[in-house]
C-alpha cells in the first residue's frame, strides 16, 4: 500500500533530485528495497506539492549535497525533515575517519546533541554515525514522550587523542516516531548517513 503526503506549499518536493537506486551494500540488511535519495531543497527547483512513497522504502537524505559550513535546519523540509543544533562540515580531525572531501553533519554549536524532527511520523530510522564518546539514540512521538532508545558503546579508554574515533549504525523502530535526538556525553558527534521509513 502506497502512503500519499500532501507537502506543504511553502516547502514543495523537489522532483528534478529525487533519484531511486538498487543499494550495493544496504544499510539495513533485512531489506534489499530501492532507495530513494533526497537532496537539499535549491532555489529554481522544479517543483510538485504532493509525493507518493511505499512505507517500506527507505529515504535516505543526501547529506553530502550541503554546503561546507552550511547551518543545516529547513534543508530537507520539503520531506517534512527538519534538523537542530546541525552544521555540515569536511571534518579535519584524522580521527573522524572518512573518505577524503566527505560532508556530513555535525552537532553544533552545541557540542554532542542534535535533533531531527519529522512533520510526518516515521516508523525506521538508521543512522551512522562516529563518535569520541558513547552516542545514545532516543526517538519520541508527537507526545513528546521516549518510545525508543539504543546506544553505540565505547572503551572507557577511549581519549580526545584516539587516532580513530569508532563509528556504529545506530537504527531504532517504532510506531509514529516524530523526534529522534542523537546525543554523546561529553564528546562530539557526526552524522555520515541518515535514513529513514516512513
């Protein structure tokens, strides 16, 4: 069964960037389903105001689309995704492991909390993430209230001198999952790849 979501007028779907692929490597090894990418919403886009997606097709926000020091909030608002606390960034530190020239996002100003918020409930979210400290993953519905959490663990040896910083998929399910907040004690955190289900 197909879902349809009316978008608001205000924040269109942009059509001309939306692509679907086979994934070679799934993020979700349960599901060989075709990914849709989004990109970033641009000035001059050609636009529609309504968008149909089977639920169990995962949307993947395309993260390195954004501009280097970019403050990441209403990007991807057309898909009724919006983002706190986010700046996308090539990091510098060799400790953040990553292809060379790669954008991901990061927390800030605020170190180690960001926030993602959906205008339509979504029942999967995965993400990949490195952190210098344990990350936890919380998800809350349109109450308010936590509903779900999982948390990507580190060695207490671990030191802001690491060489490498580890990196884990952190994915939580649930029903009508409106808020999802990464959050790392006393570190810092990226955000390299973000998918979600409705």
């Amino acid at each position: 069964m197909m879902k349809s979501f009316m978008i608001d007028e205000d924040f269109p779907v942009v059509i001309d960037c939306i692509q679907s692929f086979e994934l070679k490597t799934p993020i979700d090894d349960e599901s060989n389903a075709a990914e849709i990418i989004v990109y970033p919403q641009r000035e001059n886009s050609e636009i529609k105001p309504e968008f149909i997606v089977n639920p169990s097709t995962p949307i993947r926000l395309a993260l390195e689309a954004l501009n280097c020091f970019e403050v990441v909030e209403n990007q991807f608002q057309h898909w009724g995704i919006t983002f706190e606390n986010a700046i996308a960034l090539q990091p510098s530190n060799p400790a953040f492991v990553l292809k060379p020239a790669t954008t991901v996002i990061m927390a800030a100003p605020k170190g180690g909390v960001l926030e993602i918020n959906f205008k339509y409930p979504v029942q999967k979210v995965f993400g990949l993430i490195t952190s210098s400290r344990a990350t936890v993953l919380s998800a809350y519905n349109g109450e308010g209230q936590k509903v779900a959490e999982t948390r990507m663990n580190v060695s207490p040896h671990l030191n802001s001198d690491s060489l490498n910083f580890p990196n884990a998929q952190l994915k939580l399910s649930g029903l009508n999952l409106q808020k999802i907040i990464f959050e790392t004690f006393d570190g810092q955190l990226i955000l390299h790849h973000l998918q979600v289900e409705f």
